[in-house]
C-alpha cells in the first residue's frame, strides 16, 4: 500500500463523512450551520498533495439540501468544470486537470502530459476551479519539509531502553522482505519512531493491516461475535503534536496478526486545521492517540469559493510482520 492510497482513505472518506454525510444525515444540527451557512450547493474539494508524489487525482463536489438522503453520485461535479490546474509561485509548475471518464467516479486526473510532475517540499501551490458557470474556488497549500524517520525502535515495557532496532527499506533487497525482517511479537514493548521534527503543525499516524484474512490476536473476553466484525484493518490518528520528534504505536489499535504498515505524515496547515475542527473528529472520538488544538464550531476551511481541504504532506513508513502471543 502506497502512501498515495492511504491519502485516498483519509481525505477522501474523511471528507465524505465529516462533510458530505453532514449535509444529508445530520439530526442534532442543521448541516447549513455547520458547513455554510445559507447555501446549498457549495464547491467543496478533496485532495492532498503528498511530497515527492506525482499530482493526486481531486474529488469536486458540492453540499446537499440538509434533509435529503445523502448520496455521493448526487453531490459530485463530474461535467461542469472549465478549468482545472495547480500550479507553482512562479508558474514552472503547471498542472491541468481533465475528467476521469474511464472510472466516472467524480475524480478529476492531471492530463498525460502533466503526469511527469512531483510535488515539492517547501513550496506553495495554488489550486484553480473554474465552473462553466463561472463559479470559481480556489485554494492554497505550502507542502512541509521532507519527512525522515532517523529510527524506529522497539523500547522495554518502560518506554527508557532500545530493545531492538527496525531494518529500514533501505536494509532489504525488497519491500516485501521488510515484513520477514522485522517481525514482533504482539504487545511486545513500544515501537517508537525517532526523527529531526521539521517545521509542520502536527503528525497523523496511519496504520494499515495488510494480510485481509488473517486472524485476530486479540480475545477479550467481553467482545461477542459484532464487537469483532466491527473492527478495523485500517485507523488513523487525530493530530498529534509530537514536539520531541517520537511517535509511538499504540497496541490497541493493532487487532490482526500479520503484515502491517504504519506511516507518519507530516501535515500541512490546512489539513491540520481541518482536521482538529470539522465535526466528528474535534473530540477526539476517531482512531487513536491526543488531540492536538481545540473543538471548533465550525470548520476551518482555507478555500476561497468553497469549502473542502486542499492540503499537503510528506509521508515516511515502516514495514513489521506481527505474530500472536504464544
């Protein structure tokens, strides 16, 4: 799993649900107030750009009628768009995007010619939505610095002693021997990631079970047959902080043995932003770890013309193979 497919699963599914499913499910309070705060039918755009990567394909769509069964199909922009792009401060940089016909799943992909293009570290681009009806959103990012975990290691129960050093990507011939090189026993000690913070707002940790069909390595003895179908393959944390450069693993987001991957992201303003204030994710109630910030009545958007998240990051990550307690 690349970093690009997990940033579909957080900015894609986090949107659909902190924003989107709002606007048709929300009984409490009226989604209007919530979102904006008289229309329907606002622009909202979905997309990260991730350091190093080529350009993401980008979700445009628009907010429902409070009330209204909410249905994805119904809320995406997949015809109406003028002009797309993303582009650089001084323009060597630009991206024009088309329609994905093929999929017609409402993303929005870079023409072929532009697919040769990385994002930066460190640099500012600007996102451009024009509608044939002469909407126009727009919106911009600065990427964060390189992301680099020096190291990560599993420290003793106490959390003072390295006990054992991880084999990097760079250790093996392969990714796939990652796993094989850096097998763990369930619940044994703390994996910590150890790194140069570089100047971003906060971290979210990913972490992904890989092998679908393996077997749980938990067994509580009040969880019945639903509490374990209702567990997750994949969870990610609120932001975090990390103002010492460490992240560790929490075990009791680790359900399954088998293959995992787990990922640091260095998070952009605008993506930290949204992430601490939108519903649902203010109170520290998703995946796991400390909330970093405050509840927000609203979200904070940085969009002009609309509401959404165009935002960035730089992703490191590691690979381990988790076996059950003997």
């Amino acid at each position: 799993m690349n970093a690009q497919r997990h940033l579909t699963y957080l900015s894609f599914g986090f949107l659909a649900t902190a924003l989107l499913g709002l606007a048709g499910c929300s009984t409490d309070r009226d989604p209007n107030e919530l979102l904006v705060p008289e229309d329907v039918g606002v622009l909202t755009v979905d997309a990260v750009l991730t350091v190093s990567k080529q350009f993401p394909a980008i979700r445009i769509s628009r907010t429902g009628a409070p009330g209204d069964p909410f249905n994805v199909a119904d809320v995406l922009v997949q015809r109406d768009i003028a002009d797309m792009r993303i582009r650089n401060d001084d323009s060597s940089v630009i991206v024009k995007y088309t329609y994905d016909s093929q999929s017609n799943s409402g993303f929005w992909v870079p023409i072929a010619s532009d697919s040769r293009y990385r994002v930066d570290p460190e640099t500012r681009y600007e996102l451009v939505v024009k509608t044939e009806a002469a909407e126009v959103l727009s919106a911009t990012t600065i990427t964060p610095p390189l992301l680099d975990v020096d190291d990560w290691v599993i420290l003793d129960d106490a959390g003072e002693e390295v006990i054992r050093r991880f084999a990097s990507y760079d250790d093996v011939n392969h990714p796939d021997e990652i796993y094989l090189a850096n097998e763990i026993v369930y619940s044994t000690g703390l994996l910590e990631a150890q790194f140069q913070r570089p100047d971003v707002p906060a971290f979210e940790v990913g972490i992904f079970s890989l092998d679908l069909g393996s077997d749980y390595v938990i067994d509580p003895d009040f969880f019945d047959e639903e509490d374990f179908d209702s567990l997750d393959r994949e969870t990610s944390s609120p932001p975090i902080e990390s103002e010492d450069g460490t992240l560790r693993l929490p075990w009791f987001a680790i359900f399954f043995e088998g293959r995992y991957s787990i990922k640091i992201y260095a998070m952009d303003q605008n993506w930290y932003d949204l992430a601490r204030s939108a519903p649902g994710f203010g109170d520290g109630g998703v995946g796991f770890g400390g909330q970093a910030g405050d509840d927000f009545e609203r979200p904070i958007f940085h969009v002009e013309g609309g509401i959404g998240l165009f935002g960035s990051t730089s992703v490191d990550s590691i690979g381990f193979y988790v076996q059950p307690r003997p």
